[in-house]
C-alpha cells in the first residue's frame, strides 16, 4: 500500500503489481538493475514509482529467457530503439550455444554407445618431424573465441612472413592448456621460417625441436567444435593401446587451405608428440 500523501509503491506492493518477489527486487537493486526511486534514510523503507512497473515486468519477461542481470542492465539502459536488436543478439547466442551442447551430447552418447577406444576415424600413424624455426603468438582464449583467434593469428603471420619469402612450412597451432568454454589455453599459433630469413623479421621466434608424433588426419566437416575432440580422443586413445608415450602438448597441422576447401577436403592434422624408441 502507500502512504497517506504518497502515491509510491512500498516493495510489497510492488511486489505484487509487478509479479516479482521481495527477493528479487533486493536482488535486482543490489545489482543496479532495478532501484527503488527513494529509500527512507531512518527506517530503511523502499518505495518504488508506479512508473517503474513496466521495466520491472521487461525484467521478469528478460529473467524467463534466462538472461543474465549484467545483460538485463545493458538491454533495459539502451535506447527503446535498439533493445530488440541486443535480445536478438542474446538469443542467437543462446541458439549457438545450445546447438555446441547438443553436438557435444551426440558425440558423449556415441562415445560411450560404441567404446572409448573404437572412434570412427581415419588411420593413426607416426612421423619424424625435423627442428623447425617458427614464428610465434600466444594467447588465452576459449573454446567460442578460438576459431576467430585461430584465424586472425595465422593470417597475421602470413602476412609478416611475405616479406621474406612467405611461411617455410605448415602453420601449427599447439595447445599449451585445456581450451573449452571454462578454460582458456593458452594457446600458440606458430608458422615455420626460413632460418636464413630470420634476422629480417623482427617478430619473435622460437625453435620447435625436432620430435616424433603420432597424427591423424580430419576433413573440414570433422573440425567442426566438438565434432573434432573426437580426433584427439582417438589419437590419445591410439597412443596408449601401442604401449607410446606422450610427452609434449598436442597440436594441429594446417597443411591445406582451410577457407576454399570442401567439407569431405582434408584439412588438419591432429598430433601428439610422443618418446621414441
């Protein structure tokens, strides 16, 4: 109810106009989202305009879809004309996301249906690598941000390098930490160099020593996220049933023009450095 002279909402009022608990709307002012328009210095009483009821129902129908407060802020502090744009672009985000987990559900349930160490996959084998001098760029990203960084990385240094005769080599991309929408790497992008050319770059560098791996090879279709964790499974898999051991961090091998090619066109090496013998 309101005071005798004042046409403000107490919480429980507002409570109850708009659909909202006194929790929530604690919850929401502690976060900035939704304050009352005056609070009593001496009892600590909340009142709310009457005004306010229209954001705070926008509120309940945003919180239904599940969208975080700190987006809640952002959608209900833009323009009118531009909020249908951001839940537009929230919800896509949320269509990808749900798209990722399924793919992901699919690929758990066919896993555990036909055995951890029977991936449908193409033949493992080993390979001698020889030292390598590359150029180098690190960074900490997850799993939603890494194709773009992938991308933009390899093309960065494609471009540095055709000033000197262009890439030596297969560019690489080597996993230095777990990547997946918690964890974020790091991760290295790495393209070989001419060591005669070297001086004339001025980027760093560093020596990739020569190694064995075990490797398997995957089509565009299969790098799909996380289509493509089938192919490290598979390798790691493959790696322990032939009594080897894995002693550097895995990697990919882009030896094939990912953007022009098919999705049957192989594309990517998926490799574990292994001991030899």
């Amino acid at each position: 109810m309101t005071d005798a002279g004042d046409q403000s909402l107490t919480i429980g009022v507002f409570a109850r106009r708009s659909r909202l608990s006194p929790k929530a709307l604690r919850l929401y002012e502690a976060n900035g989202v939704l304050v009352p328009a005056r609070v009593d210095e001496h009892s600590g009483y909340r009142r709310y305009d009457e005004s306010q009821l229209s954001d705070a129902r926008f509120i309940r129908m945003l919180r239904r879809i599940d969208m975080p407060l700190a987006q809640v802020s952002a959608v209900l502090g833009a323009p009118r004309a531009d909020r249908d744009s951001l839940i537009r672009e929230y919800w896509s985000a949320v269509e990808a996301r749900h798209i990722r987990q399924r793919a992901l559900a699919l690929l758990l349930d066919s896993t555990l249906s036909i055995g951890k160490d029977d991936y449908p996959m193409a033949e493992i084998t080993i390979r001698e690598i020889p030292e390598q001098l590359v150029l180098t760029e690190q960074a900490h990203v997850t799993a939603e941000r890494l194709p773009q960084w992938i991308g933009q990385a390899l093309w960065r240094q494609h471009e540095h390098l055709a000033a000197v005769g262009g890439p030596a080599g297969a560019p690489i991309v080597v996993y230095h930490g777990e990547v997946t929408e918690d964890s974020d790497g790091p991760v290295e992008a790495c393209t070989p160099v001419d060591p005669a050319r070297a001086a004339e770059l001025g980027s760093p560098t560093r020596i990739e020593p020569a190694h064995r791996e075990a490797y398997v090879t995957i089509t565009k279709a299969q790098v799909r996220y996380p289509d493509i964790l089938a192919a490290y499974d598979a390798v790691e898999s493959w790696i322990g049933r032939n009594g080897h051991t894995i002693i550097g961090s895995p990697r990919e091998v882009y030896f094939a023009e990912f953007e022009t090619a098919d999705a049957d066109d192989p594309v990517i090496d998926i490799a574990f450095v292994i001991a030899g013998d």
